[in-house]
C-alpha cells in the first residue's frame, strides 16, 4: 500500500508519496484551490517551453526515454490543435518524471524537479513555499532516521555493557591481570565476529588493509540489530555455562535466522533506502 506524507502550504494540503524509492508530489493538489482546477496541468503539459523542459529532464533522468516520440511531439506541439495529457506523455514516451494513479491516493503525480516546475509556472510565489515546505520534511525525515539509527547504536553499547558483566561474572577468574581480562573480552566479542560475519577481526583487518577502523564500523543495519541481539543471548548462554563452542552454533543459528528475516524487514528496508540517499 502506497503511504502518504502531507504538505501544508496557506490553504492548500499536498500529498508526497514514494513511487520506486523516489519521492513523487502531487499535482492535482497543487491544483485543488484553483479555479480551474486539475485543468490547469493539462495547459501547462501542452506547453511547448513545459515539453522541452520535460524533455531534458527525461534525457537526463531515464534511460528509457523514448527520444525519437519525443522530437514527434515537440514538431506537433505550439499547433493549435495539440492537445496533450500526462497519461498520453507518459504512455508515448516512456517517461518517468510523472504518474498517474487511481484508488486511494489517486492522481496526477510527479518528481519533485519537476513539481517545483509546475509550482513556478502556477505561482512563483508557491513555488517558493512549496521547496521550503517540501525541505522542512524531507529535514525532519532525516532527523528522526539519524535518531533511529543513533538509538540502535545505543543499544548496541547497552548490550555489549550487559554482554562484557556476564562475562567479568562467569567467565574470567578471580585475580588475573587486565592484560589478561581484556584478551578473554576480545576473545568473545571473536566469537560474535564469527558467528555473525564468519571472521575474526584480525582476519578482516588483514583482507581490508586499506581501511580504517574495524569489521563492526562496516555492518549493515541489520547485521547491527542482529549483534544487538547475540550480545544479550550471548550473555544468557554464558549463564547457563554453555563452553564456547556450542555458543558458537547457536549464535550461528540465531544470525542465520535474524539476518534472513530483517533482510526481508520493510522498516528495515525503509530506513536503509533513505540513509542512502
């Protein structure tokens, strides 16, 4: 199902919605307080200096293009029998900057270049309103993702917090030297290495000599949720007096089984897409 997200402009309230990870804009809402309505977008599409710019921007933008229709269209434009939609732009020229849907979330759609296009040709004025308000989302988007992602971070380090007492608890004996307690610590935080990325961190330095910092600073998020995750069962399983080798296979299967259901998370998937903007 296709989820929206609203902007407020004075009167006007337009919906964004993301078609194949790309935010689209609406702009049939652009039209809604208008006198002439939605009639107005297929004016501004029949205009030439309207087609040449879509032109460009589907050149630049869509592999796809269906430049030969294109040069067509801008022979016929400026006649005054042509008449264009978007629906027959999109179908006779394969173009991607637009869309038209029905159902719930129906209408006239298209990428925010090119909405901020038809904002200009409206109302320089709204124009100007709507890149504002379309920034203030897309900042306020990025701020609550930089928070997911911090918090997961977080729990990361609260993990490892309960992860390194049960160890101190169960598994290091009574007056050894801090030498020696941080080698039984590296040797855990190995055997979660192992069991989530199949290596240690002293293999992984030695295939990635050119990179800096260490195998966890390069995790994906979900190997980061899943390593949340092993740190806590790990620190259950060491109270239970498992031997490190059959914590290795179990926290093998539970990275197995984690990793194949977030790999396959939508949230998941959903903040990924937008760090990698």
């Amino acid at each position: 199902m296709t989820k929206s997200r609203k902007l407020n402009i004075k009167e006007s309230t337009i919906k964004v919605i993301n078609h194949n990870k790309i935010d689209y804009i609406s702009l049939t809402d652009m039209t809604a307080s208008l006198r002439e309505g939605s009639g107005l977008i297929g004016k501004w599409v029949t205009n030439k200096n309207t087609l040449e710019y879509l032109g460009v921007w589907e050149k630049i933008n869509n592999p796809n293009f269906n430049y030969p229709e294109f040069r067509v269209i801008t022979q016929e434009a400026g006649v005054n029998r042509f008449i264009m939609s978007v629906g027959q732009w999109i179908e006779r020229t394969n173009a991607d900057g637009m869309l038209v849907k029905a159902g719930r979330y129906g209408g006239t759609y298209a990428h925010k270049d090119i909405a901020f296009h038809f904002a200009m040709w409206l109302s320089p004025e709204f124009q100007i309103y709507l890149v504002k308000e379309f920034q203030r989302l897309k900042d306020d988007e990025n701020d609550r993702l930089k928070l997911e992602w911090n918090l997961l971070r977080t729990l990361a380090k609260v993990n490892y917090k309960i992860h390194t007492d049960a160890i101190k608890q169960n598994l290091i004996p009574s007056k050894v030297t801090k030498k020696q307690t941080s080698f039984v610590y590296a040797d855990e935080a190995d055997l979660l290495n192992v069991a989530l990325f199949g290596l240690t961190a002293r293999e992984w330095r030695n295939k990635n000599p050119n990179k800096s910092g260490n195998i966890r600073d390069y995790a994906t998020l979900e190997q980061l949720v899943v390593l949340s995750n092993m740190e806590s069962i790990n620190a259950l399983l060491i109270e239970q007096g498992l031997n490190k080798d059959r914590r290795l296979i179990e926290l093998n299967k539970v990275a197995i089984t984690q990793m194949k259901s977030l790999l396959n998370n939508k949230s998941i998937k959903k903040i990924n897409d937008e760090k990698n903007k």
